[in-house]
C-alpha cells in the first residue's frame, strides 16, 4: 500500500465531530458569504501572528494580487520574485500591468538571494521599468532573510510583500510570518500546513489604510456601501463554510507545528549521511510545509524516486522547472548574471512525506526503503 505524501485524514479524524458542528452552525443561519465566523477568523489569525489587520480572500493568488493593487502597482513598475517557486508569485505581476522581474535564490535555504536582486534592481531600471516592490517567498516553511531584503527594497524605494503562502505560523529571529512585510499573503489551499477544505487566503498588514484599501479591493471595489463602487476590484470573498472549518483547524495549529519540528528533526538524522537535508539558519523556525532534500545529481534523484515508489512511498519535485524557464514567463527578464542556483536545484530537489501525524515508525521505513 503507498503511504500518503500528506495526510489530511489522520487530522480529520481529530477534528471532525468539532468541524462538523462548526459546518452545521453555519447551516444553521444560513450565512454563507461573510458570516460571523469570517470575521472571527480574521480576528484569531491576526492574533496568532501577532498582526494588527487580517483580510481573508478566495485563495492564496488573489492574495497577491490584492496587495499588489493595494500598493498601486501598475504598467511600468518591476516587481522582484524568485524563480524556484510556485507559478502564483509571478502570474500576479503581469495581470496588474507590471514587470515580473525574476531573482536567483540561496543554495541552502531556497529563498531569495540578496545579491541576484541587487543586480536584477540595476538591470530591471537599466530596460526603463521603476523598481516597485519584491515579494520574498518563505519556500517550504522557511522565512526568507528579512533583515537583509527589506533594507534592499527600502533603498531602492520599495514595498515587500511577504508570499507565506507555504509558510504561515514560521518564525523568524522572534517575528511571526504575517508581521515581517509591508503586506503578508499566505494561501489556506487543502495541502498547506493550515488548510480549508476547498480554496481560500488571506492577507495581513499593520497599514490602516491598506488595510481598508483591502477590504474594499477584495468585494468588488466596494464603498461604505455595497452598491457604491470606489475602484475596480476582485470578487475574493472568502466562504464562510471554510472560516468554519479553519477556526476549528487553527485552534491545533501551533501543536501540529511542534508536532512537524519532530517529524522534520528524525527525517534529518535518517537522511543526514546520505543527502543534504534542509538548512535552518539560527534564530529562524521553519514550518515545513514540506521536506526538501537535495541529491548529488538528476540521475541519483531519478535512482532516489525509483527507490522509493518501488518501496510505495510518494515523492515529489518541487520544483521541476524554474519560472524563468517556462514558457508562459520566458519573455520576462531576469538578474543578467542567470538562475544558476535555480537551475541546479530543479535538477535535485525532492520532497518526501511530510506531515504532522507522521509516525516514526512510518518515517523509519521511508528512510530505510530509499535513503
């Protein structure tokens, strides 16, 4: 029997007489946009993260897209993203008008290389485009180094959007994800760390103002009134049904955090003498939204994959083709000097099960079977 890569059953099964009232409450009133749970939620995410405002939305991209409308980015202005990430960090640019501009990334914790920005800031000003803002991804869990990137972007007059898509809950040098930007994005998309049961996102900032800018954006451009309109917006509400489900989901979290610190901590004395596990730097906590390993090479990663779906464990590559390689962005430009990292790391990253249920027994025979 193949195991699961994530188990969504093993928390469900915890949870589900709590989830299923929570779902028959909002049966009950029949409130399904914006009902009261929506609002609670927002208030106990904010909490959480330690954040002054929470918006919630449809899901993880109309996040992006609302902060970047929100910080007024638009046709002529650069927009800084890595390339080893998911589609949605970039796809969000061209859609307000905006240059994606794409950024190499460290070789031990897979974020944002500072200096690759540097020189993609020169080149983006040198082809016309204004340097409007970088958007940090905290790639499978970790936080990407804001001390270092956000006194680039303020140099060069510049917003951060923080992209914790894979990443809400993680810690860095005492700061929660949520608080660590000018505007925080995360996704609740079923397969994250803290997921809904469907699709949904949020955002967060301390701006009181971007804040109502937000709000408004994310229902249609509304005004004090629902039928006034005050600016082109989104319909990105998120369901009330799935606020439900996640305050239920929330109030465990920080456990299945802890839990995931001891999942990822036997993985690393199992892998260890074999592969390169994942780096985290002192002062930082990663949330593991997944376990990256690196191998020596494509072929020792293909024998790695091999291995282990004869032994009927899932693996997966995230991610196989860097975004200034596929063909949807391959007109976009980049740090002049290439992708090298980028590049090598599609070529040798894979991640095996993760999640915070994973027993240790099961954990032994995955490192067993294929490490």
């Amino acid at each position: 029997m193949t195991m699961p890569f994530i188990d969504l059953a093993a928390q469900q099964t915890r949870l589900r007489p709590r989830i299923n009232d929570a779902i028959m409450r909002v049966l009950d009133t029949g409130q399904y946009v914006m009902g009261p749970e929506v609002r609670e939620l927002e208030q106990k995410l904010a909490a959480f993260c330690g954040a002054r405002h929470c918006l919630s939305c449809a899901n993880g991209t109309d996040a992006l897209q609302l902060a970047l409308m929100t910080m007024g980015v638009a046709r002529g202005d650069a927009v800084f993203v890595p390339s080893f990430t998911f589609t949605a960090t970039a796809e969000v640019v061209p859609l307000v008008g905006a240059t994606p501009v794409f950024v190499d990334v460290l070789p031990d914790t897979f974020n944002m290389d500072p200096e690759s920005l540097k020189r993609a800031i020169v080149h983006a000003r040198s082809l016309g485009l204004r340097p409007a803002c970088v958007i940090p991804v905290d790639l499978f869990g970790l936080p990407a180094d804001f001390d270092v990137l956000v006194p680039i972007a303020r140099e060069n007059g510049m917003k951060v959007i923080d992209d914790t898509a894979q990443g809400f809950g993680a810690v860095y040098k005492g700061r929660m994800t949520g608080t660590l930007a000018d505007i925080t994005t995360t996704s609740f998309f079923p397969a994250k760390p803290l997921g809904c049961y469907g699709d949904g996102g949020a955002v967060f900032t301390e701006n009181d103002e971007y804040a109502e800018l937000l709000d408004s954006y994310r229902i249609h451009g509304k005004s004090h009134h629902k039928y006034y309109n005050d600016r082109i917006g989104l319909n990105s509400r998120l369901d009330t049904l799935q606020a439900a489900i996640l305050i239920e989901k929330l109030s465990i979290y920080a456990e299945e955090i802890d839990m995931r610190q001891t999942v990822a901590r036997r993985y690393s004395e199992g892998f260890a003498p074999r592969y390169e596990t994942p780096y985290v730097p002192e002062g930082l906590t990663s949330i593991w939204a997944q376990y990256t390993l690196k191998t020596g090479s494509l072929a020792e990663r293909e024998a790695f994959q091999a291995r282990a779906k004869n032994a009927g464990v899932p693996t997966v590559v995230y991610y196989p083709v860097p975004l200034h390689r596929q063909k949807a962005y391959q007109e976009f430009p980049a740090d002049p000097n290439g992708l090298p990292v980028c590049d090598d790391l599609a070529n040798r990253v894979v991640s095996v099960p993760m999640h915070a249920y994973l027993s240790a027994e099961a954990q032994a025979m995955v490192v067993e079977a294929i490490g």
